[in-house]
C-alpha cells in the first residue's frame, strides 16, 4: 500500500498532475485543430476526438520543450516531487543541441503521461465514488444523469459495489505510481548532465580553485611578511629594551606601520571574496617604497625602466614577490640581513632579482618557508612568466623572475 499512496507515490501523482495542467493549453490548440475538420461534432464528448487533440498536441509540447529555460524548471520540479537523488540532475539551461532534445523528449513525456494520469483522475474518482454510493442511495440509482440499466439493481451487485469502486481507486493510484516511476527512471537520462556539462562543471571546478589558490598565496604573502617582521622587531626591542629606547621606539614604529598596511592589504584580498577577483586588488609596484622602509631588514633597491609600462596584474605579483622574497630573508637571516634588490623594465617584460647572504649552518629554518616559494614560481607561471630561487655561486640566497608586460591570461586576473 506504501508504494501506491506512500508519501513519494503521493509526491510523484502530484507530479503528473502538474504535467496534466501543462498540457492543458497545446490540448486545447488541439482541440480547435481537430474542430476545424469535425464541424458540428462535439470534440470534448468524442474520444477519439479527444485522443487526436492530444496527439496534436504532444508535438505543440516538444517544440516548447526544446527552450533552454525548461530543463531547470524540470530539473526543480523532478527534484522535489520525483525523489530524484542530488547531483544526478544537471544544473542550468540546456546550452547545446543534444541537452535541449534531452529537455524536450522529457518535457513531452511529463505532459504526456501527466495528460492521461490526469483525465483518469479526474473521470475515475467521481465515477467510483458514485459506485461505491449505490447501495446506500436510492436517489444516485435513479438518477437520469447516470442511465443505469435495470439489471444492475440487483441486491448481489449492489453489495460488491463498494469494493468495486474501491478497486477502481486501487487500479488509479497503481496507474499514477506506474507513470511516476517511469518519470523517475527517465529522469537521469534526459535531465542528466550531457559530456559538455561536465566539462562546463569542471571549467567552473577548475575557475574556483584557482580563485581559492590565489586568496591563498594573497594571504600567506601578505599576513606571514607582516608576521615575521613584527614578530623579529619585537624580539630586538625586547633584547635592548633597558639600554636603547631609541631603538626601541623606532621598533615600535616600525610594527605599527606594518601591522596597518596589512590590514589595508588583507581589506584588499577580502575584497575579492566580497565582490570579485576584477574588482579588488592588493598592493602594487608603487606601494614598493612603503613595503622595504618598514620590512625589517635593510634594502638596497635599483629599479630600471618606465614602471608606467606594467599593466596592474604584473605590477601586483611583482609586489608580491618581493614581499615573500623579504619574508624568506628575515626568516632565514634575520633582522641584520642585508637585501638587494633589482627591477628592470623594458617593452616586453618585468626582471626581477633578489640577493640576500646564505644564513650560517646553524640558522633555524622555520617550517613552511618552502610554500612562500612555490607560490612565487606559481605567480609567475600565471602571467607566462618563470622565477627561480635557490643557493648561487657568489654565496648568496637569489631570487628571479621574469614576468611578461603583457599575456593572454593577464586580461582575466
């Protein structure tokens, strides 16, 4: 009894019902279609004139089936009162020509089963009220409307009528739990995602974790540069807090004017969760000056070039590197490391190098500090560029990289 009147079986006969409704304005067209070479006849009393409306109008369904706004409408419906499984359906308009014909072979089939599910509703119920009502009312056995024959009044037939009625109300809901699981199990295969969904749904996978890397190598640059030079400049003051206050004091500058660029800068990669990657942006080239009077470490820079020429994605993964190439300086070498650094730009592209001495064998090396520079060869890999860091002959730590003015990947950052 569950899978004829359960709650599904329920969900899924209101289901044809709503496709019954749907029908309801292409079997009308129908109607006057056949009307037009049935004068005089009646079509709404005709069966087979009724039966020719509907075939008229199944193709009337198709072709509005064929939009590619209906194969999210089905898709929500089927969802809902078909009891069709998460991530089975596809999402979104049908775009190409094999998803459309998809959407409309099951738009067709829902107004169609729907049509038939609805006229037996509609016919059986009060037909098989009424029989059930026989034996207990004189006035529905005579009614004219009805017409019953004589032989019907008979005592035996009038006492199986009420388990007559109820076996039309059982075949019914049997009929209605059929067309809902033929719908259910069609669903998969003509709502499902077609071979260019997927790779639409991949494309979309692929965009957002590059979003996500790119929030992350935002992140790590900006909060951990922030952090390693507050964390060396408090250490320093601690240690000679008694013998210089000067010192002191620019320490505690230093970390004030540290900590609030990167809230400024970490305003600028919320941002981007906020209202989106073109619309937001962190620091740039011209922030530069700011970054290396307050970074911690002392920094002899030579730039070459106009830096009017770098568009503004270039500009900022520049900002970028140079930011995680002192970080690695203070990490390795501390406060004392002396840092070069160089920026030359011509037509084509950025060069950038960095040079700090090798810390001694007994320097820590702090956790981490590799994923710093597999994000800077990431920055640059994305711009059409390459970066390059590691031990060089002259004994020092060297950082490259060369980043191209201009890249087709550059006009979506």
């Amino acid at each position: 009894m569950t899978l004829l009147l359960g709650r599904r079986a329920r969900l899924r006969w209101l289901h044809l019902i709503i496709g019954g409704a749907l029908l309801m304005p292409y079997f009308l067209v129908g109607t006057v279609i056949v009307g037009s070479y049935r004068s005089g006849a009646d079509v709404f009393s005709a069966p087979a004139d009724q039966f020719a409306a509907f075939a008229f109008a199944l193709p009337m369904a198709a072709l509005t089936g064929l939009f590619p706004l209906v194969r999210p409408l089905s898709v929500a419906a089927a969802r809902s009162l078909c009891g069709i499984p998460p991530g089975v359906l596809a999402d979104g308009p049908a775009r190409t020509r094999q998803a459309r014909v998809r959407a409309a072979g099951w738009f067709t089939l829902h107004v169609a089963l729907g049509g038939l599910v609805s006229g037996l509703t509609l016919a059986m119920i009060p037909f098989a009220l009424t029989v059930m009502a026989l034996p207990f009312s004189a006035a529905v056995r005579n009614s004219p409307m009805l017409g019953l024959p004589e032989a019907l009044d008979r005592p035996w037939i009038l006492a199986l009528a009420p388990f007559a009625g109820l076996a039309m109300l059982l075949i019914l809901a049997g009929c209605a739990a059929v067309a809902g699981a033929v719908l259910a199990g069609r669903a998969p295969v003509l709502l499902g995602p077609t071979p260019d969904d997927r790779l639409a749904a991949a494309e979309r996978r692929a965009a957002d974790l590059a979003v996500r890397n790119r929030l992350a190598r935002e992140l790590h640059d900006s909060v951990g540069h922030a952090l390693s030079a507050v964390t060396l400049q408090a250490g320093a003051a601690r240690r000679v807090l008694d013998s210089d206050p000067a010192f002191v004091r620019e320490a505690l500058a230093a970390i004030e004017e540290t900590t609030r660029r990167t809230v400024g800068e970490l305003d600028a990669v919320l941002g981007l969760l906020r209202r989106g990657e073109d619309e937001a942006h962190g620091p740039a080239l011209d922030a530069l000056d700011a970054l290396l009077a307050h970074c911690g470490v002392p920094v002899a820079y030579t730039a070459e070039g106009d830096p009017e020429l770098v568009p503004e994605a270039v500009s900022r993964e520049a900002y970028r590197i140079v930011q995680e190439g002192l970080s690695n300086a203070l990490r390795h070498g501390g406060s004392g490391t002396r840092v070069e650094l160089r920026i030359a730009v011509d037509a084509r592209e950025l060069r950038l190098t960095m040079d700090n001495p090798l810390p001694g064998q007994a320097a820590a090396v702090r956790p981490g500090g590799g994923r710093g520079l597999r994000g800077i060869t990431e920055r640059a890999v994305l711009l059409g560029g390459s970066a390059r860091s590691g031990p060089h002959t002259d004994g020092v730590w060297r950082i490259t990289a060369r980043l191209p003015l201009h890249h087709p990947g550059q006009e979506n950052r």
